[in-house]
C-alpha cells in the first residue's frame, strides 16, 4: 500500500483538505516528507495545463492516483440529480472533463458529492434514476479512455444517500461497469458501517481507494480510529493501493501531513516482510 495526501490545486471551501494552493511549494514539502502520491482535488479540469501538471508531478517524483471532483458540487453547485436538466448535463459534462485529465494523469475520478441532495428532486425514484444514468454515462465515457471511477459512500450529515460500504456495493451492481468501484473512507465508516473491518471485507475487490482521517476528521492518530486494524483487514483483502489522508489542517497543514505519515508509515511497515522464521 502507498501513501497519498489529498489537496486541492487551489482556494477551497472544502475544510476537511491539508493543503489548497501553491501547488508546486505544496508538492516539494509533500515529497519530501516521504508521500507517494497526491490525490487533487479540481474544481474545473478545463483550467488547468494537463502537460504542466504532469511534469510538475513528474519533477517531485508523486504519482496522482485520484482526481477529487467535490468542488463542482460544494463551489459550483452541479449536481447530477438537480431538477433542472442544464445542470445535471453540465455536472456530466464537468466530470468527463476529469475523466480526460485523468487519462492523461493515470488517475481515476472520485464521484462523491457530485450525487447533490436527492430530497430536493422531484421523488426519490426520480433522483434514483437521474443518479444511474449520470453514473452509467460517465462509466461508458471512462471505459473507453481506460479510467476507473469511484464511488465515496458518505455520511448522513453531509449527502442524503449512499451512507455505508453496504450502500455502495449495492450501487455498484446496479450501475454495472467493471469500472466503477468504491472509495472508503475511514471518517464517514465510523459514523455509517457498524463495523469498519467488516465494511471493508464487503467491498472486497471492488475498494479501489481508501480515504484516511481520523474520528474527529483530524490526521490518522488524532483520535480513536484503530488504524493498525484497518491496514490489517486491507492487507487480508490484497488491497495494494492507496491510503489517501484526506483530513482538516489542524493544528496546522505541516503539523497534520507529517503527523499522518508518521503515524501510518511504521504501521504499513510492520507485517510487510515476512516474520524471520525462528
Ligand atoms: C470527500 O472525499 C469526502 O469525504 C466528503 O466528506 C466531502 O468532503
Ligand atoms: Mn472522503
């Protein structure tokens, strides 16, 4: 397993990233710190040098594994289950524009926030159906470009559908694209899964992405998630990708991103090599 930061490449709104802005200084520190990667947050990939930014990642030796697309939701109010059809076009049509970046990064594009408020749809069946079809039109979208997409169950006080690991396998079968999977993440599994480890053997194969944060959205270590556990369950499972620390820059960012990788490097370490035989 490796590890990734979650930023943003600009300002945000967003409380819950260690870093927004000065990209190229937020890089430097990260990679020097030991981070293998970085997972962006984007608000409109059609600002951005696609060249650019894979150099600049190229020059600080970090991978981007996941392109984070909350901000078309949280700055700029797409949705996919708006009532008004514009929008639900335009929130598709903003995600393809990451799915592209993302083919040309190797990343693959988180779908969280973007689903909106289901309870401000005409029916629930309504906001159901609009949802399946934006995830199935951006699947096919991705499949052909050869990106993955995520889907991020998140907690009841921040979206008002697909909450637990259970709730996204469920989509999952429903949406039906081998290439769409599930990103967990630790913070909202704490509030929404009954058991964490449990959660995580259910998304199996299909956890694409792990989202680090401890209970009070602090860095991993700042509260009372059991990390070591969790690292174990994902290992029992063969999951070999990221665990991406998307958590508050408290008591500031430096402080946060050290404390993150200081707490989860030793615990990934241990077990990684086999036990000297006696
Ligand atoms: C995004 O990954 C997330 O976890 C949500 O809580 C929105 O910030
Ligand atoms: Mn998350």
């Amino acid at each position: 397993m490796k590890l990734a930061l979650a930023i943003s490449i600009h300002p945000t709104s967003n409380p819950d990233v260690a870093f927004a802005g000065d990209l190229e200084a937020t890089l430097a520190r990260l990679a020097g710190m030991g981070y293998d990667g970085v997972e962006l947050a984007i608000r409109d990939p059609r600002q951005v040098n696609g060249d650019e930014l894979v150099a600049l990642l190229r020059r600080n030796g970090l991978a981007a594994p996941m392109l984070a697309t909350g901000q078309a939701w949280g700055e700029d109010r797409l949705s996919f289950t708006d009532a008004d059809p514009i929008i639900r076009q335009a929130a598709v049509e903003r995600i393809k524009s990451h799915i592209e970046l993302a083919g040309q990064l190797d990343a693959m594009v988180m779908l969280g926030l973007i689903r909106g408020l289901l309870a401000r749809a005409p029916s629930r069946e309504q906001a159901m159906k609009w949802l399946l079809d934006a995830y199935r039109e951006c699947a096919d979208f991705a499949l052909h470009r050869g990106v993955r997409l995520v889907i991020e169950p998140i907690n009841r006080f921040q979206a008002d559908a697909i909450f637990s690991a259970r709730d996204g396998v469920e989509l999952l079968a429903q949406i039906g694209y081998e290439n769409v999977g599930l990103a967990l993440d630790s913070f909202h599994m704490n509030i929404e899964d009954a058991s964490i480890e449990d959660g995580i053997r259910l998304a199996g194969d299909r956890l694409f992405h792990f989202h680090v944060s401890d209970s009070n959205r602090w860095r991993p270590g700042a509260g009372h998630i059991d990390f070591r556990s969790i690292i174990a369950v994902l290992r029992a499972i063969g999951y070999t990708a990221y665990l991406s620390g998307e958590f508050k820059p408290l008591p500031d960012s430096e402080t946060a991103a050290r404390g993150c990788i200081e707490h989860l490097r030793p615990l990934l370490n241990q077990g990684s090599t086999p036990a000297p035989t006696p």
